[in-house]
C-alpha cells in the first residue's frame, strides 16, 4: 500500500490538486440537473424496500409507500450488503455465490466529523486546504479501532478548510470539514453505540481541544457546530455501521469479496463503494462508468 499511495502525492505535485467551488456538493446537483435536462425522473425521499424479481432476473422495485415500478434494469447504490441480505427477500439459487462472498467482506472503517462555521479571525494566518495533525503514538489509534473498538482517545485529526468565498455566507468567514476514523456504529458489541449524544458532544469538544491545542483557534471563533456520528451515517444514508468507503480494502481476498457490477440477477447492477472497484469518490465514479457501459451495450 505504501507504493501504492505514494502515487497521491505525484499525482497532486503533476498535475494539481483541484476543488469544486462551492462545494462537492455542486457535483451531485450538477449531475441531478444534467439528468433531468435528459428527461429523468426523481423519486426523492423514497427508499426502496424490496427489489423484486423471478427466478433469472429483476422485474423491478418496491419503495416504502408501498408502490411497485416494474423495471427491466434496476441499478442498486444501497450497500451491497442491504441489496442481497434484505432487499432482495429470497433465497434464490443464483444469489449463492455473492451472498457467500459478502458474508466475509468487512465493513471499512467509520468517521465522525463535525462541519464547523467560523467567524473571521483577523491576524490569523488561513490554514492550507487540507491539514491533518497526527498524534504522537498513531500505533494506538490502529489498536482502538480495530481491536479495542472504541473512540480514538488522540485520533489523528484531518481538516479541510477551503478558502472558497463560495462556500460561506458572508466575506472572510470559512466553512471547515473535520474528519477522525472512528469504529463503526454498534449496539451488538462488534463497534461503539454511536447514538448517544452527549457523548457525540463531548467527543466533539475533545476534538476542538486538541484542534486548538496546535495552535489553531477555533471557539472564539465558532458560530455553527454540526456533528455527523457513524450512527448519523447509517441513519441517513445506510451505510452500514456507518462506514465511510463501503467494504474494506484491507486483506489479498477484499477485491474478490466485493459485489460484482453485473448481478447474477439479470437486469441487477450493483455500483457505488460496495461494489467492484470500492470506495472514494474516485472509484464510485470508475464504478457508475462500468454499469453505464454494461446498460448501454445490453441496450445497443
Ligand atoms: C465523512 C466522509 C468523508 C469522506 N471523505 C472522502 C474523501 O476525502 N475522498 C473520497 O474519495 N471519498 C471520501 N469518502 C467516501 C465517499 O464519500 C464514498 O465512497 C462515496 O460517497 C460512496 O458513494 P456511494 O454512491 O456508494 O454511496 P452514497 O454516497 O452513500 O450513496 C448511496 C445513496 O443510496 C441511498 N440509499 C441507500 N439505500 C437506499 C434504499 N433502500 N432506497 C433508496 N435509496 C437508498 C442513500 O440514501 C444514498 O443517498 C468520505 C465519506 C464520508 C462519509
């Protein structure tokens, strides 16, 4: 791996590195606004609850209202782990092999961020787009999350502070991402029970210190706190334990683990950080591109 993401930093020193003004936020709705210049229809706040079937392939979805859409192609981003587990209610003979495969794949690691606004702080140098303040003992932070299973105690903090006016209010104000890798949300003993708040508050104060600890200040400066725990992760957007990059790459066997694109289910695609080739924002985007290609050959 040390190989391997040493390749980050050559391509970031090549080629630069680029952000979104306003946002990476303005990707999904320049995408969602590109979809419906072309005609495609949204049904928002609507989860599926059951993707349905016969014995070789799709026939399409039932959403939680209780309304069934009939579908040829059904192209599934829940985690791949939900879509054969529970939306797919049967027990299919076809679905062996993936269902086996995902049974021993990992959940990644989970994050607890907190999304900060801050007022100006005249005579305060900006700090660079991304910063990360590592602790002194990094061997402990590997130990508590995957083997104590607990909050870091001193995590390694990573700060994304854009100096992007797009992104704030007023002038000189600054929006700022903070992110620790936490282990994921558990109220059966294989994680941490995220849901408790206060503790969700405390930590987060903790954070702050050790953030104001190096130097850089933030309180006096604070006028929007928002926090996200792993349980908020997989509360809003089912992602299981609250796990920030789908299944874990960890191990020679992970790549073999992960959903395929192409379901055994015919008319099933599976993408997103679940599915083959993982997760970031990178890779999903690899992942959508090889389903889009799939879809469009069957088509043509
Ligand atoms: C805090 C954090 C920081 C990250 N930082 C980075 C980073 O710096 N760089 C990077 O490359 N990646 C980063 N990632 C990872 C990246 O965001 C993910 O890999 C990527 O968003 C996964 O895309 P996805 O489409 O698979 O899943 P998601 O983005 O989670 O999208 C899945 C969507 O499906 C919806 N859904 C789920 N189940 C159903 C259902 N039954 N019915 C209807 N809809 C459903 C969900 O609501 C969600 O909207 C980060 C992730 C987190 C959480």
């Amino acid at each position: 791996a040390p190989a391997v993401l040493s390749s980050i930093a050559f391509v970031e020193e090549a080629f630069g590195a680029w952000h979104i003004s306003g946002g990476i936020g303005k990707l999904a709705q320049a995408v969602h606004q590109r979809a419906l210049d072309l005609g495609v229809i949204f049904h928002l706040n609507s989860p599926v609850t059951e993707i349905s079937h016969n014995s070789q392939s799709v026939t399409g979805v039932v959403l939680a209202s209780g309304q069934s859409i009939d579908a040829e192609v059904v192209v599934a981003n829940a985690d791949a782990s939900i879509i054969y587990s529970s939306l797919i209610k049967d027990d299919l003979r076809i679905l062996k092999g993936p269902r086996k495969a995902l049974s021993k794949a990992d959940p990644s690691l989970a994050g607890f961020s907190l999304l900060l606004g801050l007022k100006p702080a005249p005579g305060t140098p900006l700090l660079s787009h991304h910063t990360v303040l590592f602790p002194a003992n990094y061997d402990s932070e590997f130990d508590e999350i995957f083997t104590q299973k607990k909050p870091v105690q001193e995590p390694t903090i990573y700060i994304c502070a854009p100096n992007d006016p797009a992104m704030v209010r007023m002038p000189e104000h600054e929006s700022w991402f903070v992110l620790v890798n936490a282990p994921p949300h558990s109220q059966s003993g294989n994680g941490w029970d995220w849901s408790n708040r206060e503790f969700a508050s405390d930590y987060a104060n903790k954070i702050i210190s050790r953030i104001e600890s190096r130097g850089i200040p933030i309180r006096e400066r604070l006028e929007v706190l928002e926090i996200r725990t792993p349980a908020d992760l997989e509360r809003t957007v089912s992602a299981p334990g609250g796990s920030i990059y789908g299944t874990s790459s960890n191990g020679a066997q992970s790549a073999f683990l992960r959903a395929r694109n192409r379901s055994p289910l015919k008319g099933l695609y599976c993408v997103g950080g679940s599915a083959h080739p993982g997760g970031g924002l990178p890779l999903v985007g690899i992942s959508a591109e090889i389903v889009a290609n799939a879809i469009g050959r069957k088509r043509t």
